[in-house]
C-alpha cells in the first residue's frame, strides 16, 4: 500500500501504514481499513518484518505470497508471516474492502520467556508449521481461526482501559488454534529461495531514481541475466523491467500526492 512516502526509507514503499508505527513500542499493533483500488491501484511485492494478516470484508482480489496468488472474495483471510514476499492487486473491475491487521511478534514475547518462543512461537513464525496461508469459508478450520480477529474487531471501535491486555489474549488464542489444527511444514528450502529475490527489491527501492538495468538486478543475487529474468518472473509473476517501471510510477504519483 503506497499512501505515504520518505525520500529515504525502503520500508516506506512497503505498505502505506510502513511509514507510521504500528501501536508503541510497548503496544505494536494496529488494524487498517483498506480499499482497491480506492486507495491505491495495488500493492507491488515485498515484505516486512511484521506479522501481516489481510481479512477480506467485502468484494474480491488477488492476493499473492511467496509466488502462490489467488482471487479470493469476502469473507477470506490470509496469513502472512514476517519475512513472507506478498502483494494485492485487483480482480479485473472488481473492488476489495479489507483489513490489514499488524503486529510485531514481539507484542506475544515477555522477558524470560526464551523457552516458551522457542517451543511455541517460533515454529509459526518461521514456517515450521503448516498455517493455511488462504483461508476461506470452505476449509473447516475458518470459523475457529476468524473468531480471534473478529473479536479484535470489535474491541478496536471502543479501544477501552484493557484493550491491549484484550488483544494480546486474543492472538493468543489464535497461535493456540494455529498450533492444534495445522500439521508440520513441508520443505523449507522454498523459503530460502524466495528470500533471493529481497535484495533485488531493496537494491530497486534505494537506486530507482537512476538508470537500472538487468544487469545490475541480476548482480545483487548472483545470477546470469537469463536466469534472473525467469527467476524474477517465476516468483513476482511480472517481468524485472515491469516491475521496475510500476514501482517509478508507484513512486511518482505518491511523491505528486
């Protein structure tokens, strides 16, 4: 989401809510009303080190994370782990309500609480456990998995003296769920492959105002220019030219704004 813009943050192009905290330092958590292509067009790939979750509330997109896309419609959700490659694009004429809700992971960590990361946490964070990245009305699990966030929902209209005491109980609940229902992680090897791509994106966001070519996308990860323009395409589904063009128009018009 491409609202506010810096002159020098690469998290800024991110999302429009990057460039603002999300909550405090001692409270890192907000949700979002969104709109496509109201507020923007789309939102071109990238990632964060935030847990993202997009629950559709009316219309239909296409959501796409670590290179797997699918139209989705109300009501759906999609779960987006800190590190995970993800964009939002619209669906032919189709308009998409949504709400992006973000935290940090460390909102679920206390002090002295190391053991209890590494044996709860850590395999949600890090892929280790097979969450249902697509979540819709079909699958079982939806009505147990929607019930938390639908509840943070309702809670952040009033935000009273324990909201986030109300919160923190809730994303519990879900990492709870998330745990009992969804089996181990396949092949982890994946994940470091479309970790590749982020220093393309990174080197894209900070020399975009000067002249870019294939070439030197392809240097940032060590390949030959031919298999940087499949690999490129495989895991965006654009070509590194039209990526590149989108996001200077992406840049220009918020820059205008």
């Amino acid at each position: 989401m491409v609202i506010f813009m810096s002159e020098h943050s690469t998290a800024d192009y991110e999302n429009f809510h990057e460039a603002k905290p999300h909550g405090d330092t001692v409270f890192p958590f907000n949700i979002y009303p969104c709109s496509i292509p109201q507020m923007f067009p789309e939102v071109l790939i990238h990632w964060h080190e935030d847990m993202e979750i997009i629950y559709i509330k009316k219309g239909s997109g296409i959501i796409t994370v670590d290179a797997q896309s699918r139209a989705l419609s109300a009501p759906s959700v999609v779960f987006i782990l800190p590190g995970q490659l993800h964009a939002i694009r619209q669906q032919e004429k189709e308009q998409m309500e949504y709400e992006n809700i973000i935290f940090h992971p460390r909102l679920l960590v206390s002090a002295g609480s190391e053991l209890f990361y590494r044996e709860y946490l850590l395999p949600l964070l890090e892929g280790m456990v097979q969450i249902p990245t697509f979540l819709t009305p079909e699958d079982t699990r939806f009505t147990s998995l929607t019930e938390p966030l639908d509840a943070c929902d309702r809670e952040a209209g009033e935000k009273g003296k324990a909201y986030p005491v109300f919160v923190k109980s809730q994303l519990f609940l879900l990492c709870y769920r998330l745990l009992i229902c969804c089996p181990q992680a396949g092949n982890p090897s994946q994940r470091a492959t479309l970790d590749q791509i982020k220093p393309v994106l990174s080197y894209v966001d900070m020399h975009f105002r000067e002249k870019i070519c294939v070439a030197d996308a392809a240097r940032q990860v060590g390949f030959s220019e031919a298999y940087f323009m499949r690999f490129f395409k495989e895991v965006t589904g654009k070509t590194f030219v039209s990526y590149l063009n989108e996001y200077r128009l992406s840049r220009a018009e918020m820059l205008l704004r």
